[in-house]
C-alpha cells in the first residue's frame, strides 16, 4: 500500500464520516490486515490502523471499543471469508463428494484468501502468545465445521471406493496440515512455493489417498 497523503487522507476522512457502518468497519479491517502485514501483531497500533485508513481515533474507537476487539473482528472477517469460500463447493449440488473434497481444497488458495497480506495475517496470530487464546477460541466453530464437511466426503469417498484400511478422520486431519504447511511455505517462500504448486501437492496427495477417484497431475514445472 503506498503511503497515505495529507490530501488523500481528509478525502478517506470525508468519506468516513458519510461512509455506512458496515463500510466504516470494513475499511477499518481492510486496514488492519494492511498494518499487520506491514508492521506484524505487535507493531500494529490504532495508529498505524487510522494511518492506513485515513480516519481519526475517535471513528475507531466508535466501531471497536479496543485494539483487541479491533484484531478479534478482523480475524472473524477472514475466516468468514475463507467459510464461504469452500462452502459454495460442499453446498454444490452439481459435485461429487470427490469433487468437493478437491474444491475445498483449491478454495484454500484462491487469491482473494491466499494471499501475502492475509496470510500474514493469519501466521501472525499463531506466532503470537498473546493472542493464541483469543485464535482459538474465534476459530474453533470455523476450523470444526470445516474438518467436519472433509471427514464425511472422505467417509463418502472411501465407501464409494471401496478403499480398505483408509480412516476418513485421519485423512481430514492430513488435509487440513497440508492447507496450512502450504500456506506458510506460500506466504515464506513466495518465489519458490506458489499457489499452483500447492494445488498440484494437493491433488497428488488425493491421488495417491483415492487412486480411482483422482488421477496424478501429469508432471510439469509449476510456476506462480
């Protein structure tokens, strides 16, 4: 994000003050994830937030009583928006349980969720003691419900194949460590670790899980 001018910040200023709430919080949050990009958890303040957004304190300390319930909605924000972002492919009727199951997982990295600023984000409160109670206890009904849809399309999975010796809970479990090892190779090795090779890792891993239901990615050099 390029630095906010004096002129350009009485514009956001203006439009603050006109601006609808959930607008005004949107553009609060938005900014948010642009200063912990830049700055991390403990560099973020409400300072570096209004400085990004182009609002003074008192519009955020209007919408968001404190910095802690600043990060807290701001984290909420982007596992509503990575739910529904896998949700329109395990609520499809149009795909096969072996379809979703692979559609959930390319949803993982789609450029609007995947991507360095929210990533960022995201790896930011896991690395911070501080608030890994406050992930925990926001993510726990997003990362359940998640888990959940994998493990019963990988029972569904496994019946229609008739696959022995596969558990559907440990699979979900596998899944969902690849989502997130990828994520951070992505997000700490972006010249070497993209987006596409993180599908193609995926879909070779289902592959080699549910042999008649996948095929193996045929062999290329995966770039950005």
């Amino acid at each position: 994000m390029t630095e906010v001018t004096p002129k350009a910040a009485k514009t956001n200023q203006k439009a603050g003050r006109t601006a609808s709430k959930e607008v005004r919080r949107l553009q609060l949050i938005e900014a948010t994830i642009e200063s912990i990009s830049k700055f991390g958890i403990s560099g973020t303040t409400m300072t570096t937030v209004t400085g990004f957004a182009g609002l003074s304190l008192g519009i955020v300390n209007f919408h968001f009583k404190n910095k802690e319930n600043l990060f807290e909605e701001t984290l909420r924000h982007l596992a509503k928006e990575h739910r529904a972002q896998w949700r329109k492919f395990a609520n499809s009727e149009r795909l096969s349980p072996a379809e979703k199951l692979r559609a959930i997982g390319d949803a993982n990295f789609h450029p609007s969720i995947c991507n360095r600023k929210k990533l960022a984000v995201w790896f930011g409160f896991y690395g911070e003691a501080g608030y890994r109670a406050s992930y925990r206890k926001i993510m726990t009904e997003y990362d359940t419900e998640r888990w959940d849809a994998l493990n019963a399309l990988c029972q569904m999975v496994i019946v229609q194949g008739e696959y022995a010796g596969l558990e559907s809970d440990k699979i979900a479990d596998t899944l969902e460590g690849l989502y997130d090892g990828f994520c951070l190779n992505i997000l700490m090795y972006p010249g070497e670790f993209s987006r596409e090779i993180a599908k193609e890792r995926l879909h070779e891993y289902l592959a080699t899980t549910f042999h008649s239901h996948f095929q193996l990615p045929n062999p290329k050099s995966c770039q950005g």
